[in-house]
C-alpha cells in the first residue's frame, strides 16, 4: 500500500487541530502558523497526487482500505478517481486560501483555526471516502463547525447571523436526513444481511448486477436528489445559499461556496448516478428544468441586490444552475463539464468571497451603494475583483469559460429550450457582475477610502493562489480536463445503457 | 377464614412482608417529599429515602432466597456508594445553587423552561 | 525554407504582444518609457513576421482553397476536441498585415499621446493584449478558438474603454461595449454550438467539405436558423443595427484606443467572421439577403446619424459604423473580394481619421465638439493634411484608397439589387457630406481666440504621414496588384472599375463636398435655418433615434423590474415558506412545552406517571400470559 498519501491528507488537518487545542490562547502566530502549515503541506502532497495520478489507467487510485466496523460493512476506505480528485485539489486550494484570508482575525483565533482545520479535513473526507459511511460522518463533522463558526464570527447585515446560521445549518441537516434515508435504503437492498457493505464500489456493482429495480431507483433517486440537491443550492432549496454566505465569516462562505456546496455535485454523480441510473434518468427532465430555473431565476434576482455578498451568493446559486443541467443531460461531455464547472465555481466564489473579505475586514462596508472606486486606493485587490468577476462572466482564458463550453455542448442536444434559456444565463452574468464590478472597482475617487491599504504580504495570498489556479487552468484546460475525462469516460457504458430508459416525460425522449 | 390469633401470630412473625411493607412505606414518603417539598435539600433528602426503600427491598430478597448468593446485598452497597456519591453531587449543586439565585426553592428555579 | 519557417511560426505573431502584456503587467507596468519600447519592440517584431507571412503566401503556394494549417489539441472530452493553432491563407495574412501594422502605428502614436499619463504602463499593456487576441482571432482555425479570442478582443476593449476608469462615463461605456457584444456572443455561442453538435467538429477546414454535403442532402432550412445565429456575433461586434449602440459610446476611450477599436480590432472582428465563415453564409441565400439588407440599412442609418452629431469623435464612430455596414453589404451581396479591400482600405484611413482627431482634441485640451474649433489649418498644418487626405478618402474620391473599395462594393451591389445599390450610392453621398463637414468646421473658418492648439509632436506625426501615405496609395496597390486574385472566395474576381457607377458616385461625393463647403465655410446657406426646416428629422437624427433611451427602458422593465420581482418572490415566497416551516414547528412545539414547565417536580410528576403506566402495563401483560397459559400454575 506504501505511502497512505490520502491519510495524511485528511489527518494533517485534524492532527493540526488537535495540537491547536493545546496551544495557549495569546499565542496566536503560532496558531495561525501551524494551521498555514498543515495546509500547505495536504496542499503539496495534494498537488503530487493530482500531478502523479494515472490519467491512462484511471480509476481509483491511492487507495488504502482498513476493515472498521466488520459487522456493518464498514471500512475506513480511501481512494481518489478522476472525478474527486479534482474537488480535492480545489478543497485543499482554497482551505490554504481561507487560512491565509483569515490571518488577520483577532476574536478567539485559537477556537477559529481549530473549527476551521476541522472542517477542511470534513470536506475533503467527504470527497476521498470510498465508503458511504465514512462519506456521511465526514459529511455531519463538517456541519457543526460551519454552525458555530457563523454564530461566532459570523455578521449580521440584511439577517441576523444566528438566523443565517441556523438556515444554514437546518438546510444542511435535513439534506442530510434525506440523503441518510436513501443511503440506508441502498444499504439495505444491496446485499442480503452477511454480505452487506457500505462500500459505494460494491453498490455499484450490485446495481449493475439488478438489485435495484426500477422503481427502488427512482424512488431512491428522488431522496438522494432532495438532499444532494438542496446542498447544491437547486431551485426551491437555495435560498439557504445567500443568506448564509452573507452571514457567515470569510472565510466560511470561501469553504462553503467553494467546496462544500459541490458535495452535492459530486454526490449526485457519484452516487446518485453511478448506483441508480434509472432513477437518474428518469429524473433527468426534472433536474434540467430545475437547472435552467437556476440559472435564470438567480441571475436576476443578482441583478437588484445592494450586497455584495448577496450578489456572489445569487450568482453561485446561478452557476450550479450550470452544473445541473450538466448533469441532467447525462452524457460524458455535459457531466464531464459538470465537475470542472464546479472547479471552475469553487475557485473563483472563493476568490470573491476572499477579495469581498478582504474589503469588508478594511472598510466594514460591502454595500454596492457604500463603496466606489477602490482602485484607485486598492489596485491588487481590483486584479482579484477582475479576475474572479471575469471568470464568472465565462472568458475564455480563464478558468470559467471551457466548463460552461462543454456542459453547453453536452446539454444542447439532450434539452434545446431549456439549453438556450440557460446559455441566455451569459449575458444577464455579464450585466450584475459588470455592474458589480464598475460600481465597486470603478468611478471617481472617494476620499473616504484613502486610509486603507492594498493588500499586501499575506493578504495577497489569497489572491495570488487562487488567481494562479484560476489563469493556470483557463490558459490549459487540459490540466483539469485530463484528470476528469479519465474519471468519467468509463461512465460512458452506463450512460449508453440508460440512454433509452424511461423517464418523467414518457417512454423515449 | 383464619381466626385473629393467626392472624396476629402472621403479623408478628416478621417476614418477608414487613421488610416490603416497610419499604413501600418509606419509598411513598420519599415520593410524597418529592412531589411537595420544595427546598432542594428536603427533595435531595426524599430522593435519600427512595433510594433507601430499594436498598431494603434488595436485602430483603436476598435474604429471602432460597439460593446463597449474594448478589442483592453487593447491589444494594453498589447502591449505596453511588447516592453517597449523588448526595455529594447533589449537595454541591444546590450549594452553587443557592449561590448565583439566592435560593433553593425548586419553584423558581425553571430557567429549562422551553 | 524561408517561407516554410515563416508559416510554422505564424503563431508567434499573436504571442508576441501577449509576451508584451504579462511582461509589462508584471514587470514594468509602472515604467511608462520600458512599457512602451517593450510593447513596441513586440509589435515590431510580430509586424515583421507578419510581413514574413505575407511574402511566403504571396510567393508560395498557399491560396485561400489551400491554406497552410497547423493546430494543437487544447482539450479534449470525449468526442469533442478543440484545437488551437494557426490557419495561414491571404485572407489571414491580409488582416495580420492590416493588424499588426495599424496597431503598431497607434502603439508609437500612444507614445506621445499618453506621455503625461501616469496609467501609461497598463495603457500599453493592455494595447499590447488588443492586439494579441485580435491576432489570435485572425489566425483561428476553428470556430472555438475564434469564440476564445472574439471574447478577449471584447474583454480588451472593455479594459480600454473604461480605461480612464474614474471617468463614470467610461466606466458605463465599457460596460455597455461589454454587454452589448455580449448579446451578440450569445448567438454567435449557439450557433458555433450547432454546428459542433451537428458537424462534431469547428474545424474550418473540416466544414468546409462538411456543410455544402449537408446542405445538398437536407436542405438550406436548419443551416439558415445556423447562419442567422452565427451572424449575431458579428452584429454586435461590427456594430450593426440594432446593437451598434457601444459604438459611438467606446469612445470615453483614449483616442489611440478609439483608432484601434474603430479600424483595426474589434469591429472588424464581426466582418471577418462572416468572411471566414463565407463558405457557410454564401450557400444561405435568406442569410446573405439578411446580411446585405442589414449591412446596407446600417449604412445609410448611421450616415444619418454622424450628420448632426458634434464630438468630433462620435461623428467618426458613426462613420464607423456606416462604413462597417458597407462591408456587410458587400458580404451579403456575394463580394467577399469587396468587403476585405474595403476592410483594408478603411483600417488605414480610419485609423487615421482617428488619430488626427486624437491630435486636434489633443492640441484643443480635451475639447471635443467641432463647433468650438475652427482655423485649425493653419496652426496644425500636417494634421491638417492627413485629415484632408483621410476625408477624400473616406469620400470615395479618386485615386484615394476608399474611391476603389467603394466602387467595387457599390459595382457588386448594382450587380444583385438595385436598391441596394441606390442605398449605398445614397449613404456614399452623405458620408462625403458629413466628413466634409467635420473638415471644414474643424480646420476652416477663424479660429477662436486664445486657442491653444499647436502642431503635434513627433511620435504623433510620423504614424499620421505613415497613414496618410498608405490611404493614398492602398487602393490603387490593391487595384493594380490584383487584390482580388488573392482573396476571393470561389472564384477570382476580375478587379475592373465600372465607370458609370465610379462616376456617379464621385460626381455625388464631389456635389456632398461642395454643399457642405457652402454652408459651412461660404455660409451661404445658414445650418441652423436648414436644421429647423428638418425639425423632426434633425431632433430623431440628433438624439440618435432614441434607440439608447429605447434600451435602457428595456433593461429597467425587463431585467431590473423582473429581478425585483423575483427577489420579492424569493424573500416572501420561497424563504416564506422555509419561515413559515420554521414557525409551524415553534407553534407545535409550544404545545408540547406544558409537559416542560421548568419545575423539577413537574418532570418527577411526570416520570413517575410514566413508570406507574408501564409497570401498568407489563402486569398487564404478564396476567394475559399467564391466562393463556391457562392452568400452568
């Protein structure tokens, strides 16, 4: 098994967290250091992983399997594929980035950076587990930092923090409840009792092997779909998605847009379509529909707001609206445009929230109204503007642009209307986020805004990380393409297979 | 029918009946004190003598057994260590109690009210 | 080996001013004079393979059936692969000579245009970017990287535009200019999307063979809705009717900017595309009449327009417009030859409208309205020259370069309609009336007193003569040198001059020039009176036809209005329901809090009811056993 590289990338975190526990409270450098360097180093061996993953072989690897509980078939088990790789180079990227965007917080840093470890090792757990039961724990684990962390450092502006913080964490919860009834479901019909796993490779085979009918799967599907779909923000359940982003502290509306959100994404794919096909098809129209709802529906509402953490919270509500129809139109193009969309987003919300961060720990205003001008004061923070409202916007060039490309060529075929309504989503971006962009960035000097200094030293690391990753991956898209046409291409069989398969509208499509 | 004398003879033999009598007894007055006390000491107290009334039912029927072991009278020391170690508890509680409320009237004392 | 060693390194040509741009973005950006030899050293050097370009397609054997292609797999998914590379025929190497040399001209221009500017650096930065994306986009070999390159040209304009960005009329400018092409993009998006879906491929080379195949089998019906998709793009780029509203705003740019944008990148985008794509549009019959009848419709539309208009600059960005549509109308009328001499000839003489009145604004400190110049011949004797030279141009007057373009046009036009061609000859009339008012009433007449205007400064000169030069003698090299044999589409075309329609137009170009002389240098007739005898027409042409008020009603009804609304039914809908939820429980649960009062005795009370109904129950249960089992005891 050699080196248990995926171990270590989860437990550095934790191990981190936990020498934070013993640290003293004033110390905080020392704090802020460790976590800094526990997440560089899950951030390099990320890296190694990414760069020495074999995208000719495929499938997962770096695996390490530890039998747990025998008695219900679990086992602590790891391993990446071609499509958590690439959401675990993104957790990992902008885990470094949110420590580096809260280097500079002064209320109880001891207590931040140790929820704040904890939930990255949560996130990236969710994406290495190779076991549904370890997916769920790392899953639970991630919500109760998120909670106290709003409560705590959270703000309140149009809602209370505690009101954010409680929607957040509810909305969470009872996705998960949906999610965890489904999960059992499958648990229970894949095996009979001695055999019985949580093993999600298992599953898979036992649903190639038909033991899951049809109408199981769609049922099946439709609790996964609630949970996984309420986590990616889908259209009615979204409206957690602003109001916690507002709330909460920079750098959780980093960690949540970014990553968490994309567990979603992932777990539709992963589990929803990988163990139920037929329900996944069947749903298809639904999600499509959903999608375009998504897109539309948020772009405009991004259109009339003041805040600008409502305005990036409305517009990822808007971009998941992208990765759904991606996945709906189940072929290899669109689902393969589907996970880097959600690369794409999670890179550049988080760089949002960061550079939004960083504005509002100067100037405490994030009010569109309130602010104009910042580029004469702040040049390097308008780069990052720019560069993440640009790569929202969809330029090529950047990392937005190839993913919308291939969900829009993948989905096209599959649903026409609902295809052009969403890729009408083009040009209302481009309205909120240019208005965003010319009214905060742009305009006369305001004196008000003299006293604060651009980023500098730390505060640009943020910046600098994400940006890299953002610019590196647009200029070569093959660096993310590569990894994630490896991971889905084998699902082309299986998509083949459901091709005609029976869904919501009738018969055949 | 059985005449008076036997039935003096049964209630003056003493028996497993009176030890349960007994501890009914007590186990009702601790009860009763639970329910209307309201100083948290006389409650902590009724809780004693509940606690006190098992104990004697435990002997009892360990006495009474027509087995040797002695299980009933481990339990009831088993029993006996942890309400020293509640009483203790208890007693420290009512203590930071009458500390921070100025009271130990279980009346006031509904902060858990939901 | 010369010629081989030029076309495998075409691609350079773009890199190069990209090199240019990370280089002073990183490096030097807040060094004015490193910045500009930096980029200029790079536009040079990719002017200088362009030229290399040009000598090994004109001496090689490279024609526009059989270009010289070279690409490289950019990404892949599944079936769909995308390249990048470079696709070199003397339609490309027309434009890079066109794009490298005019942007190179405006770089050494900005030199002196921008001396006093402390936002320089970025200034040639982000020139140097224009013209590298422009360059990408003429080299393209597919229709993928053609959308990639198409959005950074608008990224790039939108950068220069606002680029005095404290400027809030710049800032609305360029956003506008963004958003604008944006809704052109969109279709362009689903058309380049079609055609994937249907062809599996963007290769121009590959649809090349593929279309005309599909079109025999199934009919024109599906490519036409293609087509018309395809052609948004380049309405909103090209600034055609109805989107050529960002046209005349892009000018809250610097002027060098302005010159760029209007002659060279960016508008000229729209017009390439339709000719590189003309082996798709020329076998759609309703496309090329869409394509002729807009091109001629904008045209004379704008001509209308510059001739009320009063910033020296606006009245050029219509004239852009105007001429654009020139080309469009050459396009839809089958000329593809037509429309790219055009192209050219106009990217010379536009961009050196451009920077003359980049000059004179320059010289007259910021003041941009021509009624508040005058008598500037004397003081800015070269401008004045160059600008004489740019308006015959632009007039259509021989041997100018734009009499040879025009009349190609107007002579393919008379050839399919004769509306059309009376359109164009009609807009012919009111450009040379239009530019010659802006002549006259800028460089004729008395100048104001205390007028600050001197002649221009060396850095600025030298592109203007340049320019100049090339105005003068690009139509009658093109003529002569047989343009047409060079780039065509299908056949080679016969360059000849058709007298009667030459003559018509230039005797119409001559009598524009006279009137305009009359009113405004004779002041025989008085401009105000004919304005008021116009009334109504003056007022629509003056305010542009309100298309700008009409759009920005549009955006507050249909995305503002709307978006309210649904954040109304977001907040008091869907998170009403969510809060409604919530309190449905609250309101249960207060129900249930009688059982929680708070009292210890009440929970005891409580606790121990509980037990009595259990202990209840499992005597209960026990006597029910015991009863069955009847007589076991």
């Amino acid at each position: 098994m050699g080196f248990p590289l995926l171990s270590v990338v989860f437990l550095a975190p934790l191990a981190a967290a936990l020498f934070l526990c013993f640290l003293s409270r004033d110390a905080r450098d020392v704090i802020r250091k460790t976590a800094a360097g526990a997440m560089t180093l899950t951030l390099l061996l990320t890296i190694y992983a990414y760069v020495s993953y074999d995208t000719a072989m495929g499938g997962m690897q770096f695996t390490e399997s530890i039998p747990w509980i025998t008695d219900l078939g679990v086992s602590y088990s790891l391993g990446v594929d071609g499509i958590s790789l690439p959401m675990l180079f993104l957790t990992e990227v902008i885990g470094l980035a949110a420590v580096f965007s809260s280097w500079n917080i002064d209320k109880r840093p001891k207590e931040f950076f140790i929820l704040l470890l904890v939930l990255i090792a949560g996130v990236s757990g969710t994406f290495i587990a190779r076991d549904l039961f370890i997916f769920l724990l790392c899953y639970e684990v991630v919500v109760i930092p998120i909670y106290i962390m709003v409560l705590i450092w959270g703000s309140t502006k149009r809602v209370t923090k505690e009101y954010a913080g409680i929607k957040l964490t509810i909305y969470l919860l009872m996705g998960s409840a949906f999610m965890l009834v489904g999960i059992v479901a499958l648990y229970l019909q894949a095996y009979p009792q001695p055999l019985r796993t949580f093993d999600i490779e298992a599953l898979i085979a036992a649903s190639q092997m038909g033991s899951f009918s049809e109408s199981f799967q769609i049922f099946t599907f439709f609790l996964l779909l609630l949970g996984f779909g309420s986590l990616l923000s889908m259209f009615p359940f979204h409206s957690w998605s602003p109001d916690g982003y507002a709330g909460a502290p920079t750098a959780v509306s980093m960690i949540h847009a970014g990553v968490l959100k994309k567990i979603g994404g992932y777990g539709l794919i992963r589990l929803g379509l990988l163990v139920l096909p037929l329900g996944a098809k069947f749903w298809a129209p639904l999600i499509a529909g959903l999608a375009m709802i998504n897109v539309l529906y948020a772009a405009y509402i991004a259109m009339v707001q003041k805040d600008l953490k409502y305005i990036v919270g409305y517009s990822s509500v808007s971009h998941m609206g992208y990765v759904l129809l991606g996945f709906a139109a189940l072929n290899v193009v669109s689902i393969s445009g589907a996970v880097a969309n959600m690369v794409a987003h999670g890179i550049m919300a988080s760089l949002f929230f960061s550079q939004i961060g960083f504005i509002y720990e100067k100037t405490h205003l994030r009010s569109i109204p309130e602010l104009c001008g910042l580029a004469h004061q702040m040049p390097r923070l308008t780069i990052g503007f720019m560069l993440a409202g640009l790569a929202s916007v969809g330029l090529p060039g950047l990392i937005g642009f190839v993913p919308e490309f291939t969900i829009f060529v993948g989905s096209f075929a599959a649903y026409p209307v609902f295809a052009v309504l969403a890729i009408s989503g083009i040009i209302f971006t481009a309205l909120y986020i240019l208005r965003m962009l010319a009214k905060v960035l742009f305009g006369p000097k305001s004196d008000r805004f003299d006293g604060y200094q651009d980023e500098r030293g730390i505060e640009m690391l943020p910046l600098i990380l994400l940006g890299i990753v953002l610019v590196g991956m647009g200029l070569f898209p093959e660096l993310l393409m590569g990894v994630i046409s490896s991971g889905v291409e084998p699902i082309a069989p299986l998509l083949e297979q459901i091709a005609d398969a029976p869904t919501l509208l009738g018969g055949v499509r | 029918m059985i005449s008076f004398v036997e039935m003096m003879h049964l209630a003056l033999h003493v028996g497993l009946p009176h030890f349960l009598l007994l501890s009914a007894v007590l186990f009702a007055i601790g009860l009763f004190g639970l329910f209307t006390k309201k100083g948290i000491i006389a409650v902590l107290m009724c809780i004693e003598l509940m606690l006190n009334a098992v104990n004697i039912n435990f002997i009892a029927f360990n006495h009474y057994m027509p087995a040797t072991d002695l299980s009933g009278q481990l339990m009831a020391l088993f029993s006996i260590a942890v309400a020293a170690a509640e009483v203790a508890i208890g007693l420290a509680l009512a203590f930071r109690i009458y500390h921070d409320h100025h009271t130990v009237n279980v009346d006031d004392l509904n902060h858990l009210k939901g | 080996m010369f010629s081989d060693f030029m076309l495998t390194h075409a691609w350079l040509i773009p890199l190069l001013p990209a090199l240019a741009f990370l280089w002073i973005g990183f490096f030097t950006r807040l060094h004015k004079k490193r910045s500009a030899a930096i980029a200029i050293t790079m536009s040079s050097l990719s002017f200088l393979l362009a030229c290399g370009v040009t000598w090994a397609v004109l001496s090689g054997p490279i024609t526009m059936e059989t270009p010289f292609v070279q690409k490289t797999l950019w990404f892949e998914i599944g079936s769909v692969r995308i390249f990048m590379g470079s696709l070199v025929d003397p339609l490309t190497a027309m434009m890079l000579m066109v794009v490298t040399m005019v942007s190179l001209l405006v770089q050494i221009y900005s030199v002196g245009y921008m001396a006093h500017d402390p936002g320089a650096g970025r200034f040639f930065a982000f020139l140097s970017l224009f013209a590298a994306s422009m360059l990408g986009l003429v080299i393209a070999v597919n229709f993928a990287q053609l959308y990639v390159f198409w959005e950074l040209v608008g990224l790039c304009s939108y950068l220069l535009i606002g680029f005095y960005y404290d400027k809030v009329s710049a800032r609305e400018a360029a956003k506008k200019a963004f958003i604008t092409t944006r809704i052109g993009d969109f279709g362009l998006l689903l058309g380049i999307l079609l055609l994937q879906i249907t062809f599996g491929t963007l290769d121009f080379q590959e649809l090349k063979v593929l279309v005309p195949a599909y079109i025999w089998i199934s009919g024109t019906s599906f490519m036409t809705i293609v087509g018309l998709l395809l052609f948004i793009g380049p309405i909103g780029k090209s600034g055609q009717f109805p989107l050529h509203v960002w046209l005349p705003d892009a000018m809250e740019g610097p002027t060098p900017v302005s010159a760029l944008i209007h002659a060279a990148t960016m508008v000229v985008a729209g017009v390439y595309l339709v000719g590189r794509a003309y082996f798709i549009f020329s076998a759609l019959p309703v496309v090329m009449n869409v394509i002729a009848w807009l091109g001629g419709f904008t045209a004379f539309f704008a001509a209308t327009i510059a001739l009320t208009q009063r910033p020296i600059k606006r009245i050029l960005a219509y004239s852009t417009i105007s001429q654009l549509g020139y080309m469009m109308l050459a396009l839809g009328v089958g000329s593809l030859t037509a429309s790219m001499f055009h192209l050219m000839t106009h990217a010379f003489f536009k961009a050196l409208l451009f920077l003359c009145a980049g000059a004179v604004i320059e010289a007259m400190q910021d003041e941009a309205d021509i009624f508040k110049m005058g008598g500037l011949r004397k003081k800015m004797p070269v401008t004045f020259a160059a600008m004489t030279i740019g308006v015959l141009a632009i007039s259509g007057l021989p041997p100018f370069a734009g009499f040879f373009s025009k009349d190609e046009i107007l002579g393919a036009a008379a050839a399919v309609s004769t509306p059309l061609y009376l359109l164009g000859t009609l807009t012919a009339f009111l450009t040379a009336f239009y530019m010659a008012r802006l002549l006259f009433v800028t460089f004729f007449g008395e100048a104001s007193p205390g007028c600050p205007a001197t002649e221009t400064n060396a850095f600025m000169r030298w592109p203007l003569i340049v320019l100049a030069v090339l105005s003068c003698v690009s139509g009658l090299w093109g003529h002569f040198a047989g343009f047409g044999e060079w780039v065509y589409f299908g056949a080679a075309e016969e360059t000849g001059i058709d007298w009667v329609i030459a003559g018509t137009s230039t005797v119409l170009s001559l009598v524009a020039i006279g009137l305009a002389y009359e009113i405004y240098v004779a002041k025989r007739w008085s401009a105000y009176e004919i304005s008021q005898r116009f009334g109504v027409l003056y007022t629509l042409s003056f305010n542009k036809y309100y298309i700008d008020e009409f759009y920005t009603l549009l955006r507050r009804t249909f995305c503002d209005g709307l978006g309210r609304i649904l954040y109304w039914i977001d907040l008091h809908v869907i998170d009403g329901i969510v809060n409604g939820l919530a309190r449905l429980v609250g309101v249960l649960s207060t129900i249930f809090t009688f059982l929680q009062n708070g009292q210890v005795q009440r929970y005891v009370a409580v606790f121990y009811g509980g037990v009595i109904v259990l202990v209840a129950y499992s005597l209960f249960y026990a006597y029910k056993v015991l009863t069955l089992l009847g007589g076991a005891f």
